[in-house]
C-alpha cells in the first residue's frame, strides 16, 4: 500500500469513530442499567403483567429495548473495528486490510441495524440521552461508512 495520502484522514476518522462508539456504549449502559432497576420487578408473589416483553424499558416505547440492545452490540464491535483499524493504520499494509475493512464492514452493518431498530425517533416525549444515542448512531453510520472508503482508498 504505497499510497498514503487517505492515512491521515483514515486515522482522524477512527480515532472520531472509536470516541462515539464508546460514548454510544456508555449511554447504552446506563440505559440497560435503569431499565434493570426500575423495569419489572418478578419474585415468588408477583405476577407478570399482561404485555410482558423481556426487554422492557421504562422510557421510550416497545422499540427502546431492541434499539438499546442493537445500539450496544454495535458499539462493542466498533469498538473492536477501532482496535483492528489501529493496526491497520500502523502497518498500513495489504495483510492488515482485510482485516481491518471485514471488521469495520461488520461494525457498520450492527450500527445500521440499531438505527432501523429506532423507531422512538418520531416520540415527542423521550428520554435526552436516548435522543443523543440516536443521533450518534447517525452520525456513526455516514462516519464508519466514509471510514471503510478511506481505508479503501487507500489500497
């Protein structure tokens, strides 16, 4: 890989995207964190309510919980694309491309799929750190996308 111009930019983009997958997986975080603590609470006396759904949450609505899941899984291989794209921008060889393009290929795919899984967009009352999960995931899909071209542009 002798061209080395999209380099720079390369690692400007992961570094940007390695940031927003890690601020999308604390969100995430606490988000699962409080549906664990102030979702259902099931023992020996209590029964299951009528529209029970194991990923329940307590802000949003019935999408929440599978936009929440999405958006972790998502954020857990970005940030696994970004320690592959760390090596990638190191070597800067052949051998380390593909490697490094499979993965953030596959983090790109999880982000996609948890911005389908978005449906509390159209919400007027939400949750303030759901909406700054759901703009990060946007800006992640054109981010990781324009990433995956650097990467390849460079080749």
């Amino acid at each position: 890989m002798a061209n080395t111009q999209m380099k720079p930019a390369a690692a400007l983009l992961l570094f940007l995207n390695f940031c927003m997958y890690v601020i999308v997986l604390g969100i995430g975080a606490w988000s699962m964190n409080r549906a664990i603590d102030y979702g259902f609470i099931i023992g020996p006396g209590f029964k299951l309510p009528a529209h029970f759904s194991p990923i329940n949450f307590p802000m949003g609505n019935a999408a929440t919980g599978f936009f929440v899941t999405f958006a972790m899984l998502a954020g857990v291989v970005g940030v696994a694309s970004a320690i592959a794209g760390i090596n990638h921008i190191r070597s800067w060889n052949a051998s380390s491309l593909s490697s490094a393009a499979s993965i953030a290929g596959v983090a790109w795919t999880f982000t996609l799929l948890a911005i389908f899984a978005c449906k509390e967009i159209e919400l007027e009352i939400r949750n303030a750190r759901l909406r700054t999960m759901e703009a990060f995931l946007i800006i992640l899909t054109v981010t990781q996308l324009v990433y995956i071209a650097a990467i390849h542009g460079g080749a």
